[in-house]
C-alpha cells in the first residue's frame, strides 16, 4: 500500500507543509492581520485533513512501520531522512493535527504581533510532527529541539506577568535533559558497526535491532538508559520534575497551554515506549519499579496538590501531573519482569502487559483532547473575567448554561467517567497495572477519588451555588468558542464508547512490542 | 410471544437515551413538552421489557449476546446484554415505577425554570440503569454503575443555587465513588486471574475453583462497591443529604432503584461470594453489615423530624435488610425484598413528596399534623406503604421481611435478633412519622394545606395497589421462587412460629408507637416523649456522629495533607530548582571574577612580564657604540678574569 507517491509523501507533507506556511507567513505584509490568520488556519486545516488521510490509509493489522520514506541525507556519519509511523505514533500525529488547527483557529483573538505569533505556531507544528515521524537519531533529536524553540517564544512574548521566567525555566529545563539525551544516543551510535560497512548509524530501527541483538552493556547502558529517562520524564512531566509545568501553563497564552498539555507533554511519554522499552528491555525491567513509582507518586501527589491550588489554570496544570502517571504507570507495568508459574498465567500476563500500555497510549491521547479542552474552556473564562481564582466566582451555570455544560462535560470526562474517553485508557491502564503492580495500582485509586474530588469542588465553586454578581452580564460561549470545543467533545464521547478505531493500531503496535522486548527474557 | 423478543432486549435503555439526546438538543423549544418525551421514552423502555419479563416467566431459556468490543493483546473483550429471571425483575421494577414516577414529575416539578433539564437528567438515568442490569459484563455493568451515580450527582443538585444541595451532590458523588474504587480494584482483581470481564467465564472459573482465596478478596472488593453505592455502613453517609433534590428523584435513584443496585450486584455476582460456601467469609461479611446497617439507621430514623430524612433512614435499613438476607443464604429473599420494597418506599417518597407538594415544601414533621383530613387520597395510599413497610400482613414488605428473618435465624442466631430489633424499630418509626403527619392537629397552623393533582395522587394510588399485593406472588405458590433462584431452586421459607415472631415484632412496634403518638396526638413538639431519652436521643438526632466523624479523620486530614503538599511542592521541589538556578547564577559570576582576575589575570602576566622584560632589555639596545664598547670591554675583562682563575 505504500507504493503509490501519495503515501511516500505524506508524512513530508505534514511535516513541512507548517514550515512553508510558516515561512510564507514571514513575507506578508506587517500590518494587517487577517492574511496572516487565515493563511495559517488554511495551512493547519490541510494538514488536519492530511492527517485523517494517514488515520484512514493506516492498517491496523499490520506491523512494523508504514508509510515510510528513507533517504541518505550525511551518509558520511550516517544520518538518514527516515520517517515512518506506527500504531504508536499514528494517533499521537492525529492528535497534534486536530489540536493545532483547534488551537490556530482559538488565536483569532490574537491581536499583538499575529505575524511572529503564527508564525511560530506553524513552525511548533512542525517540531511535534517531525518529532513522532522520526526514525532517524539524529532527525528526531533535531526536531525535538526545533519544538522547543517556538513554545519558549509563544510562553516569553504573548504569555503573562511572570512571562520571561516561566519560558526561561521550560526551555532550560528540557534542554537539561535533551543535553543527557544526546550523550546516550552518541553511546548507541557508538556501539553499533555495520558489519559491512563498517560504518556507524543514527537509524533508530536498526538501532533497535541491533539492542536487542548485541546490546549495550553495564554501566553504559544504565547510563544510557537514565539518560533518556531523564530527558522524557522532564517533558512529560514525572515527579520531581514537574514544576516547570504549572509555571509554563500559568503564564502560556491559552493556545500555548493547549499544545504543551496536548502534545509536548506526550512527547515525553512518547519517548519512554519508543526508545526506553524497546532500545533498553533489560534496564527498563530491572528499574521499571522506579517508573510504577514515580507513577504512583505523581497520580496520588498531583491530585493532591491540585485540590489545593486556588488558580484555575494551576489546576489543571496539576491535574495533567496526576494524568500522566497513570501513563507512567502503563508503562512501568510494560516493563517489569513477571513470573509466570505456567504458559497460561504467562499469557494472562503478557495480555495484562499489552493491555497497561494500551491504556497508556489512550490515555495520552484522551489526555490530549481533554486537557486541550479544559484549557481552551480556562481560556474562555479568562478572557472575559480576567481572573482564573476559583474562588472568585460562584453560581455562574445559571447565568452562562452552556459554558456550564461544558465545562461540567469536560471536567466528568477528566475525573474518568465512563462512557467518556478519559474513562478507557485510565481504566485499561490500571486493568493491566493490577496484574503486575497490585498494591501500587491499589494505591493509586486514591488518586481517582481525590481526582474526583477536586473537580467537583472547583464546578461547585465556580458554576454551582448563588451568583456572584460581579458576573451578572457575562457572556455565554459565542460560535468560535463553541466550535473550537465541538470536536473535541465528540470524539470525547466517540472514543469513551467506541475506542476501537484507535485502539486497534494501538493494540497491533503494543502486542508487537510487547512480545518482541519478552522474547529476548 | 415467542423468546425472540429478548433478542431486542438491547433496545431497552436505547429508548430512553434517545429521549435525553431530544432533551438535550431541543429541550429549550420544547419546554414542558419535554416530559412528554421523557416519559414516552420511558413507557417506551417498559413496552419494550413487559415482553421480555413475561417471556422469562413462561421459564424462556436466559440469553446473552457479545459483540467485539475491542483486542487486548491477543485477547477479544466482548461486551454485551444478558436477559435473566434477575435482570427481567430487574427490567420491570425500572420501566414500571420508571414510568409512575416521571408522570407524577411532570406535576410536582410543575413551573420549576429547570424543567425540561430536569426530565434530561431523568431520562439520562433510566438509560443507565437498565444498561446496569442489562450488562452481561463487568465493564458495561461499571459504565452503567458509574452512569447512575453521575445521574444521581446531578439530580441531588438540581438546585444547585441551594448551598446545602450541591454540597450533598459532591458528597453523594465522592462517598459513593470511594465504594467504587472497590468495586473496580475487584474487576482488575478478577480480569487478572482469569484474562476476562464477562459475567460467565468468571462465574464458571469461581465455581470451578470454589477455594481460591482470590475469588473471596474479589467478592469482597465487590461489596465495597455496593455498601458505597446501596448506603451500607459505614459508607451510608450520604444518602440522608441526598434528600436535597426533588422528591420524585428520592423515590426513584435514592430509593427504588440506584440504590438497590447495590443488591442486585450481590445478587449478581453470588457465585464469587458463595465459592467458599454457605458460610463462606465473603457471605458473613455481607450478612453482618447488611445487619448492622439495618439496625443502626433503623435507631437514627426513630429521632429524625424532617418526613424525608425519616425514609432515608429507612431505606439505609431496608437495604442492610436486602443484604442480610443475600448474606445468610437468602439469594430469592433478599432479591424479593428488592422488589417489594422498590414498590412501597418509592410509594412513601412520593407520598411524602405530595404531602412537602400540598404543604408547601415544609418537610418539618413537627409543623405538621391532622394531614388526614386536608389529604385524603395521600393520606389512604401512604397509609398502605406504611403497613407495607411496617410489616403488616398480607402487605407487600411482611413476606420479604418475614423470609429474610426466617432465613438468619436458620443461620445466624445474633444476626437474626438484632434484624428482629430493626424491624420492630421500623414498625415504630412508622407509626410515629405516620400519627406526627396525619393525625391529631395541625401544629403550624400558618401553612394552608391542600391536597396534589391528580397527576401526582394517581401513580399513587396504582403504587399503593402494588404496595399492597405483591408481596402475594411470593406467599402464594412461590413463584416468585420458581422464578427467580440461585443454583437448584429451593422452597419459600415459611414457617408458623417464624411468621409469629416477625408479626408479634411488627405488631409491638406499632403498638409502642400508637401509645406514645396515636392515643393522644401531639400538640406541641416539644411534647414529643423521644426527649425523654436525654443524651440517647441526642446521639441518635445527631446520626451517631458519622459525619463529624469522618470530618475529623477523613477531610480536614485531606485537606491540611493537600495544602502540606502543595507548599512542599512550591517550597521543597520548585525550591530545588529555583536553586540550582540561583547556583548556576552565583557559579557563572565566581567563574566570572576567576575568569576576569585570574584567567585574563594569567594572560595579563604574560603581558606584563613581557612588557617588563621588554622595557628592561630596551636597555640593552641604546645604539650608543661607547656602551657596547663597554660591554664588550667589560666582556674581556670577565673572560679574562676567569681564563686566570682557571688556569690555576
């Protein structure tokens, strides 16, 4: 199927085609903003429906990479113009397409400096692309740092007071750990000849290969290992490493926030299927107990603390701490080592396996569309009060009902309600976690009820009881709001009730890796 | 009627679903019209399921049906519907007091601005909980469990204007979401051992492996969930508060029908609870706490003086009854007492919601009083859900009751006597809310009472039909047991000095109660002659101090462990960061001050010592001859010196 030209370009297309935008955008005139606008909502809506073109071309039974494109690009340190996708990625890319177009459009009210703004914006679309697309060693970590680029911009120009510190602070921070990153993907490159040529290589398949043939040993390897959990568990964030996070989120613009809760943070997770299970089986079993707890730690501590925050934005900020541990729980559960006492026990648990981190990757893109719509909602209210204190408002579902309804939808879809997305891949993450890790996974039901806890309590206090009358004139959702939101919405409940067409590539992509990464025990 | 009709048993709680979609979307151009949906989603749920009950009583062969849901690994899960005698009890007691109690709504909640957001909510629920019954797994059954407990989240909070009504809402949600979590941890518990979420592979490897001490840890995580959701002790707490939403919903999610779920998830997963046997540990857990609640809300109930707080307590009762009697071995009572009680206490709620209706949402029993007269309809159809629910023969609750006590005294001695001591503290609450409501004289003569449409006062009186002869397919012929069974079928229970004792309980309760309220009806409240009791009283009034209780060592610990963290958070781990930044800072200056004195102080010394060096050999280069004459002179001279030295 990959053989017609279409298929060879796609993945380029959707990978460039923001960076063209990007640049066209540069030459239009400084002064109005409307072109500007409408160019880059055109372009982000082409590669939104170029997105759903891979989503429908891609087979879900099938292994392996699809749509793949390899080209030499420095043959004489051997670096390649690799792409391809898998069931892994393919959904990831999906999301980054709906949430940028979402996110373009909710910039209409952008009205300072629109030029530099989307700009950046294409050219952030561009990083988290490549950064899923690549196969290359050398290409991934080139787009991982062009992403970083224009979120810093996006969080250090159009963000709030505290602006310069919290852009300081996310881009430092994660430069730390793509710095660790760099070394251990240079330990790779190292330790791999080609036995014909003689010559090393930045191909991650074939890196992958050859760890699992001939792996990197001792120290080095936990070294490595370490090195690459460094650098994802900063961008997802994992305890202890998270209070970048809340910094960034509070003082991003809403668009921003959307993007770094929906796609940077799933970079990081992204990163620890893609490179630490399947480059490092050995070292991801021998230490996945300090991923399940690092998991456990953040779903029970980032509820905790988000019950606490009395910011709105800071809340949710938190609340994607808790979230992403039972990501990190997923796939902890992937990693650890079991004992079977028979072949059948043997095949429960490796289904348990598959099963926690096919909730895990659900979970990051329910995650995506969640968080995305609860921070476009915080977006909404802050733009007309001008304050995110939960404190400071009360009764408003009588005075904007649909703004309720959805805030209301949104935050039941986040707290794992079932018959809403967020319910799957929470509930799929912890059905395989239990199998591996039960006290831990038993542990970690506290935080579904603090979870619970804390966005009932931030409706009660912002929609329910008797109207604050400072608000008595305020606006309900107008129809780009409502439209931005739509979406979401539906493939909310779409995928809460039938998540098949996105478990199933999924699924394919997991069983595959899973069982690959247990034949070598 | 042939057993194809089950096969469209799927379309029961779609009916009702597509009601709330028309709700939602249309709701406000439809206005009142929209109870005109709800209800007709509704009766159209309970067409759909009349069939499919009588079906099963003609003894139709169960069916189930998977459809692929989605692939773990290399594992299917299939979700899908199953109709049984259980779930065919289930269906009608839903759709049919379902169906009352949306046509009483569309009268009491009359004028209210939420209406038709009122009928959505409604509609909403009836959808989840027949997917709740209807569910052949455990996936399908939590999604409908976690459905009702957001239906009834919402519906508890329907005023959410009320301060103390979103307050019950949140509690509602977070006490029974904590029994939940049991319930879920069972799932994983279960899908662990056996790789499945189905009912039947389950059930069959329980049986299989009677002894597997993981089937009783399962069975009771289970029962987490239902003592969270059914108001078991001591998660019972929120059911009381739960009282805030309108009446019709007390008597359809708070007393019918979510809250029995519970029950029916007992029922339902009998085979885990009963792999270890008649006695297993799972079983006596279930019978103890099905007692202790039933006769710990059975004391709160005699002192409370709000009309509905009165049947809140007695549904917490009434359900630990249910329990009981799944717990000692009584699988039909136990589901049988489900049934009946569903009849007669959403027959009370709604009769005291047309007493709150025609008393002008006055819920104080002690303002009321003489209500006979002003409310006769109300007034004969509560009177029959009294008797009912005291325990009066032939009325629909002394059969159930009778059997559940028959049962624990054939298993449990102590267990049977502290459920013989709720039940005549039942008769007695009973009797005293029904002398302080209707009897004697009005005690706040400021309210001008009237009696409810007919709207409200008729699906009473078809409610209080049933209240009263339901109770019959149980006592007479046992069909109700030839229907409804666990494993071999087995006789109704029914003996003389058991039915004696349960009618000399009952007959004693409302005879204490009679003298105390009855003979000579109160006339002011501070006559009442429960204050007699002193501190008793109190504790009771105060409801064992539960919720204090859980204040001091659940929340306000929460609360301070949450804010300790988030400053730990900002203080310890933001801290570290902020100060390796700082250190970075203060690092780059001193690499700064050695770079500007001692790196470029280094490279200055070179400079300066060449310069030196230079200035001081400019010396040597004068141009003047006299003085390289001189030195070369001078040169000769040493060489001399030393060729003289040397030769020596």
């Amino acid at each position: 199927m990959q053989s017609s030209t279409f298929s060879q370009w796609l993945l380029t297309l959707i990978i460039f085609l923001p960076l063209f935008g990007a640049i066209a955008i540069l030459f239009l005139p400084k002064d109005k903003a409307n072109p500007v606008k409408w160019l880059a909502t055109i372009v982000s809506f082409v590669v939104l429906v170029l997105c759903v073109a891979l989503f429908t071309g891609f087979d879900s039974t099938a292994t392996g990479m699809q749509f793949d494109v390899s080209a030499p690009w420095i043959p004489s340190i051997g670096v390649s113009y690799h792409l391809g996708v898998d069931g892994l990625s393919m959904p990831l890319i999906a999301l980054t397409g709906l949430l940028t177009f979402i996110s373009v459009l909710y910039s209409w009210i952008i009205n300072e400096r629109p030029k530099e703004y989307f700009a950046f914006f294409l050219l952030l679309e561009t990083g988290m692309m490549g950064t899923f697309c690549a196969l290359d060693f050398f290409l991934f970590y080139t787009f991982w740092e062009i992403s970083l680029v224009p979120m810093y911009f996006l969080i250090g120009i159009w963000g709030g007071p505290r602006r310069e510190y919290a852009a300081i602070k996310f881009f430092l921070y994660t430069l730390v750990g793509s710095v660790a990153m760099l070394l251990a993907i240079l330990a790779l490159y190292f330790n791999y000849t080609d036995p014909v040529t003689g010559k090393h290589t930045f191909d991650i398949l074939t890196l992958i290969a050859a760890q699992h043939a001939k792996p990197l040993l001792g120290l080095a390897a936990t070294l490595s290992f370490w090195a690459f959990y460094l650098a994802f568990a900063i961008k997802v964030p994992a305890f202890p490493f998270h209070t970048w996070l809340p910094d960034a989120h509070v003082e991003a613009p809403t668009a921003g926030s959307v993007i770094l809760a929906g796609v940077l943070l799933k970079m990081g997770t992204y990163g620890l299927v893609r490179f630490n299970l399947a480059l490092f089986p050995l070292q991801s079993a021998e230490f996945a107990w300090v991923i399940a707890l690092v998991g456990i730690i953040a779903i029970i501590y980032g509820s905790m603390v988000a019950m606490a925050q009395s910011d709105l934005k800071k809340l949710v900020a938190y609340s994607s701490v808790g979230h992403m541990g039972f990501v990190m729980l997923g796939i902890a559960a992937a990693a650890a080592p079991i004992v079977p006492d028979s072949q059948a026990t043997r095949e429960i648990l490796i289904n348990a396996k598959v099963t926690a981190l096919n909730g895990a990757t659900l979970q990051m893109v329910n995650h995506g569309l969640i968080t995305g719509a609860l921070f476009l909602l915080v977006g909404v209210l802050y733009e007309r009060t001008h304050h995110r204190n939960i404190d400071g408002f009360g009764g408003l579902w009588k005075r904007v009902p649909v703004y309720g309804a959805m805030l209301v939808y949104i935050s039941l879809a986040s707290l794992g309600l079932p018959g809403l997305s967020g319910f799957v891949g929470e509930f799929l993450a912890l059905l395989g976690s239990f199998a591996i890790f039960k006290l831990g996974t038993a542990l970690s039901v506290i935080g579904i009820v603090v979870t619970a806890a804390y966005f009932l309590w931030m409706l009660q206090r912002i929609l329910l009881g008797p109207l604050n009358e400072r608000y008595k004139d305020l606006l309900d959702m107008n129809a780009v709001e409502k439209w931005c939101l739509a979406p979401l919405m539906l493939l909310i409940f779409i995928l809460g009730i039938y998540p098949a067409p996105v478990l199933d590539p999924v699924n394919t992509a997991m069983n595959h890796l899973v069982r690959d990464v247990m034949g070598l025990f | 009627m042939s057993s194809g009709l089950l096969e469209y048993a799927w379309l029961i709680p779609v009916v009702p679903f597509i009601a709330f979609l028309i709700i939602v979307f249309c709701g406000h151009r439809l206005r009142n019209a929209s109870a005109y949906v709800a209800i007709g989603g509704m009766a159209g749920a309970f067409l759909l399921a009349f069939p499919c009950f009588l079906v099963m009583a003609r003894g139709a062969q169960p069916i189930s049906h998977n459809f692929h849901w989605i692939t773990l690994g290399n594992a299917r899960i299939d979700l899908g519907y199953q109709v049984d005698s259980l779930t065919a009890v289930m269906l009608m007691v839903v759709t049919f007091i379902g169906s009352l109690i949306f046509i009483y709504s569309s009268g009491y909640m009359e004028g209210d601005p939420g209406y038709h957001r009122f009928f959505a909510y409604l509609s909403l629920f009836a959808c989840a909980m027949l997917l709740l019954v209807l569910a052949n797994n455990f996936v399908m059954l939590y999604a409908g469990w976690e459905g009702v407990g957001l239906c009834s989240y919402l519906l508890i909070g329907f005023w959410f204007e009320k301060p103390s009504a979103m307050r019950a809402a949140k509690k509602a949600f977070l006490v029974t979401r904590t029994g939940d979590c049991g319930l879920a941890l069972g799932i994983f518990l279960l899908y662990s051992k056996t790789g499945s979420v189905s009912f039947e592979p389950i059930f069959s490897a329980a049986r299989e492996h009677p002894h597997e001490i993981v089937f009783t840890i399962a069975a009771l995580l289970i029962f987490f969930g239902a003592v969270g959701k059914s108001a078991q002790f001591p998660l019972h707490v929120w059911l009381p508060d739960a009282m805030e939403g309108p009446t019709p919903v007390s008597a359809l999610i708070h007393a019918a029908t979510m809250v029995a779920a519970g029950v029916y998830l007992v029922a339902r997963s009998y085979a885990l609870f009963e792999a270890g046997g008649e006695h297993s540990i799972a079983l006596q857990v279930v019978a103890w706490i099905g007692v202790i609640t039933a006769f710990m809300a059975a004391t709160i109930a005699v002192a409370q003086n709000d009309i509905k707080r009165v049947l809140a307590y007695s549904t917490i009762s009434q359900l630990g009854f249910m329990m009981l009697g799944l717990g000692v071995g009584g699988y039909t009572a136990g589901v049988f007492h489900l049934m009946t009680h569903a009849f007669f206490k959403a027959l009370l709620f709604l009769g005291s919601g047309s007493v709150i209706h025609g008393f002008h949402h006055e819920q104080d029993m002690m303002k009321m009083g003489g209500l006979k007269k002003v409310m006769p309809y109300t007034f004969a159809t509560y009177f029959i859900g009294y008797l009912a629910l005291a325990g009066v023969p032939p009325f629909a609750g002394f059969w159930s009751k009778d059997e559940i006590l028959h049962h624990a005294m054939m298993h449990n001695f102590p267990i049977f006597l502290l459920g013989a001591a709720a039940a005549f503290l039942t008769a007695f609450y009973m009797t005293r809310q029904m002398c302080l409501v209707f009897a004697g004289q009005q005690r706040d003569t400021h309210i001008h009472a009237h009696e409810s449409p007919a709207v409200m006062t008729v699906p009473l009186m078809v409610l209080a039909l049933f209240s009263a002869l339901i109770g019959l397919v149980g006592a007479t012929g046992h069909s109700f047991h030839h229907f409804v069974h666990f494993g071999e079928e087995a006789p109704a229970p029914f003996s003389v000095p058991v039915a004696l004792v349960s009618l000399f309980v009952a007959g004693a309760g409302i005879g204490l109660g009679w003298s105390l309220y009855g003979k000579k009806p109160l006339a002011r409240p501070e006559d009442d002659p429960l204050l007699r009791l002193g501190k008793l009283y109190t504790f009771l009034e105060n409801k064992w101090y539960f919720d204090e209780v859980y204040d001091k060592i659940v929340i306000q610990p929460l609360l301070w462990i949450t804010r300790t963290l988030s400053r730990f958070d900002q203080k310890v781990i933001d801290g570290a960061v902020n100060l390796v930044g700082i250190l970075t800072i203060i690092f780059s200056r001193l690499h700064q001050l050695f770079d500007l004195y001692i790196v470029d102080g280094m490279v200055n010394l070179v400079g300066i010592v060449t310069r030196k060096i230079g200035v001081t050999g400019r010396y040597l280069q004068t141009g003047l001859v006299q003085g390289y004459l001189l030195v070369v002179y001078l040169g000769v001279v040493v060489l001399v010196v030393w060729q003289l030295y040397a030769a020596k």
